[in-house]
C-alpha cells in the first residue's frame, strides 16, 4: 500500500475514517451520525479516490498510521516478526485466557432452558 501521509481529508471524511478504523460497518456508522448508509458508501469512495486505497481494513491502517504517526513501511523481516508477535498474542489468548476452546474431552449440551449439563463424550 503505497499512499502518502499528508492528504487532507474533510471533518466528515476524517469522521467517517477514523469510525472505519474502530471496526465500524457502513450501517453503525450511519445510525451513529444519523445519516444514509449510501451517503456513508459515497464518502468511503471519496476518500478511496483521495487516498488511492480499495478496501475498508487498508483504510483503517492507513487513518491510524497518519493519525498517529506510524510508519508502514515495513521491510519483510519486520513484518515476520509483527506477525510472529501478533500470532503469539492471539495463541496466548485462546491457551491461556479461554481453556475452553481447548477442552475436547467434555461438551456442554443444552437440556433445558435452565440447565447446562456437562456430558463427557466417548
């Protein structure tokens, strides 16, 4: 992705990106600025055709890097280790923060409304 850092963006394309860049889909993002979801899909293409971007998750780096002054550029080593970082982050979580997901021997089956039983599986 190569854009440059110092495109200027409207307040309402800078509103829009940054709501983008929070995980916002383009229907929270018009229920939360009480406008069409077609006027959100309309400014998203404004700022693609400003910042020479495609896609909603490069935009969302692109706003964080400019808004917080991040470099992107990365060379292939360190992008192998922010990934090996980021990879172990989410490993950790699953092992360590939900065993749950690890668990095979036992499943929760659902007997009624009320009830969780937790039957072992054979």
């Amino acid at each position: 992705m190569t854009t440059q850092q110092n495109i200027t963006l409207t307040p309402r394309q800078e509103q829009i990106a940054g709501l983008v860049a929070c995980g916002k889909a383009k229907k929270e993002i018009a229920d939360l600025l009480h406008i069409s979801v077609d006027t959100v899909a309309n400014i998203v293409k404004e700022i693609y055709v400003r910042t020479g971007l495609g896609k909603m998750n490069e935009l969302a780096v692109w706003w964080i890097s400019r808004r917080f002054r991040l470099s992107i550029d990365f060379s292939n080593l360190e992008r192998e280790i922010v990934s090996g970082v980021c990879l172990g982050i989410v490993l950790f979580s699953i092992v360590f923060v939900n065993p749950d997901i690890t668990r095979r021997g036992s499943r929760m089956v659902r007997r009624t409304d009320v009830e969780l039983v937790n039957e072992e599986a054979a």
